[in-house]
C-alpha cells in the first residue's frame, strides 16, 4: 500500500475524521502542516459537520485535488475548469463505487464496508490523479462496488 493511502487509514484509526484523514496524509504534497490540514478539514467530518451530506472522504479528496490544481492567482479562471473536471472525474469513480458521494446515503447501503474503507478508496483515488494527472480508472477495490 502506499505510504500516503496507508497514512490516511492510518489517521482514520487513530481518531481523525474521513477528511482529516486525508487531508492530513497529503498534507506534505500540499505543502502545508498537518496541524493546519487538520484544522481546515475538521468540520468537514460526517458529512460536512455531521449532517451527514458529502461524505467527508469526498470532500478531503476534492480539497487535495482542487488545491493541487489551481494556480492561486484570485481571479483567475486559468484552472478552474481543469479542477472541476478533476472533481468529477474523481466523483464519479467514488460514485461508481458506492452509488452515492452523500454520506447518509452510503451509509444506509449497508455494504458491510465501513468508513475506514471509503478513506482508502479516496486516497486511492486521489493517487491515481497523482500518478497519471489524468481520470482514474478502476481504483477502487471491487468489494466497494458488491
């Protein structure tokens, strides 16, 4: 496993929330501390807060993908539709997964997969755009998809 996927699942069983989880395994990629990607992610949790909407993996996942991408010039739209190309791509893949990118709604699924495994598949995900710089494909396990 890779270092970054491992440290993710690694957070996560150590009482970080899903986006903690992997906004703090990446946070080197980043280029900021991991007391500050756990700051930014903390109520990103739960599904955004615990209302259980985005799944809080997702939402780490497009927090690295966006923060990779963009050029940080405000107002510019030089990457905007690159990233946004980026987060789809990479919520389709989760999506094909799991059926949903809601948290509620995959939780209900019942899939006998727990959270711990949706932080995995986003940092699979993820590393597949690192890899590549271009869509992922199949890299999430197939026990996520029965």
């Amino acid at each position: 496993m890779n270092e970054r996927i491992k440290k993710a699942v690694d957070n996560y069983n150590s009482g970080y929330n899903c986006a903690q989880s992997i906004l703090c395994a990446y946070s080197a990629v980043m280029g900021i501390s991991e007391s500050e990607a756990y700051r930014l992610a903390e109520g990103f949790g739960s599904g955004m807060g615990g209302l259980q909407e985005t799944c809080g993996a997702v939402s780490g996942m497009f927090t690295v993908l966006s923060y990779l991408n963009s050029d940080g010039t405000p107002g510019s739209r030089k990457t905007r539709g690159i990233t946004y190309k980026k987060v789809r791509d990479a919520a389709g893949n989760f999506k094909g997964a799991y059926g949903s990118l809601i948290c509620r709604e995959i939780l209900l699924n019942k899939d006998g997969v727990g959270c711990v495994k949706k932080v995995e598949d986003a940092a699979k995900i993820l590393e597949s755009f690192l890899d590549n710089s271009q869509k992922p494909e199949n890299t999430v396990s197939e026990k996520a998809v029965n």
